[in-house]
C-alpha cells in the first residue's frame, strides 16, 4: 500500500506542475483563465477487473450492483476548454468472481487528468452538451474483503496492481455541475492486467455552483 501512496504523491506532484504551467500560458497570452474545486461522484454500471498473470483458472471479477465513488477534484480553463485532475476511491460491495468465487468486493482507485470540452468544462453558466477525454492510473484489488481460507492455503494473494487508463466521457453540464456517461479502460503490458468500467458521472465545481444563487455574479 505503501508503494500506492508514493505513486499518488508523485503523480499529483506532475498535476501540480501542469496547472502551474497553463497558468503562466494564460498569464502571457491575457486569457481569462478560471480555477476551480469541488468533488466528483460516480455510480459504475459495471465494473470487471483481471488480476495480473498468476496461472488461476478465473483471475477476473465484476460486479453491476452496488459500485460508488467519491474524490476530489480541480479545474483550470473557461468556457470551451478545462483541464481538470482528479482521484477517487471506488467500492463495488458485491463484486466477485461468478465463475471461480474467491471472496468479496473490489476497489479501485483511478487517478486523472481530463481535458474537457463545452458543457463538461464545468465554468458555463448556460447549459450545454460536452465531452472529455483524459487518462492516467488506477490502482485495483479484487477479494478485498478476503480470500476464502481455499484459496488463501493455495498461496493465492490479492494486493494491488496498477493498470494504465484512457477515459472518454459524454454529457450535459451548467454552471459548475455535470452528468456524463463514460467508459474507462485500463491494462498492463508488464503482466496482462485489465480493468473495465462504465457508469455515470457527476462533477460539482463549488465556486461556479455558488453563483447560481449569488445574485451579484450576475452583474
């Protein structure tokens, strides 16, 4: 878990130098350039993830009931365009393998840059239709709950293992909260791991939802 919490530290440290980096680029071209912070949310439709290559006759779990997120989130950009990084912590209660049952639950832990388009960039007032892409890592450990005593006397472990992910995601969005659709996948070209999610999105950027009811900022 240690080597997990190194890696975010680093990754975030990467984030931190891109958003100081667009903020010198809008500085020297006079852009009007906004910040902000908030929190993003996701309900996964499903969810399947393939542990890396340990020679098991069913190394993949899913789950379709049950799997939330909650995590942090920032952006930089305008109207039109947003960069945003963000990480979460996702739980699917009841995710198990149907075909081999080891144990329960699985929890992800994805960590992104998005670049987002329109109504996903979160900083317009009026409505409208957007889209993002973005991607990073996701840190994934099927069984969290435990092995079964079975599978546990095998040597079997469940720790966790880190994919690559590329997310693309569709939706509507005003001032300052979204609802998107997406689809993120993930692999390792080390050791064959995979991971899959779909679901919704919804992202709340507080400075701009704080408008909506400031009757100052519309002047």
């Amino acid at each position: 878990m240690s080597l997990v919490i190194n890696d975010i530290i680093k990754i975030f440290s990467m984030f931190k130098k891109t958003f100081l980096f667009l903020v010198l680029v809008s500085a020297s071209f006079h852009l009007q350039a906004q910040f902000g912070y908030g929190m993003t949310a996701n309900v996964d439709l499903y969810q399947r993830y393939t542990n890396p290559d340990k020679n098991e006759i069913s190394p993949s779990a899913g789950n379709a009931l049950l799997n939330l997120g909650l995590g942090p989130k920032i952006w930089l950009g305008g109207k039109k365009v947003s960069f945003s990084a963000e990480a979460m912590a996702v739980l699917g209660m009841t995710g198990f393998s149907t075909k081999d049952y080891k144990g329960m639950g699985m929890v992800a832990i994805p960590i992104m840059g998005k670049l987002n388009f329109n109504g996903l960039s979160t900083f317009d007032r009026e409505g409208a239709l957007g889209w993002n892409v973005g991607g990073g890592v996701q840190y994934n450990r099927t069984e969290a709950y435990g092995l079964s005593d079975e599978y546990a006397q095998k040597g079997i472990t469940r720790d966790y293992f880190k994919t690559i992910i590329a997310q693309v995601g569709y939706g509507y969005g005003i001032s300052g909260f979204t609802m998107q659709g997406f689809v993120r996948y993930g692999w390792n070209p080390d050791n064959n791991a995979r991971t899959l999610n779909i679901g919704l999105i919804s992202d709340f950027n507080i400075p701009m939802l704080r408008k909506i009811t400031n009757p100052e900022s519309a002047l």
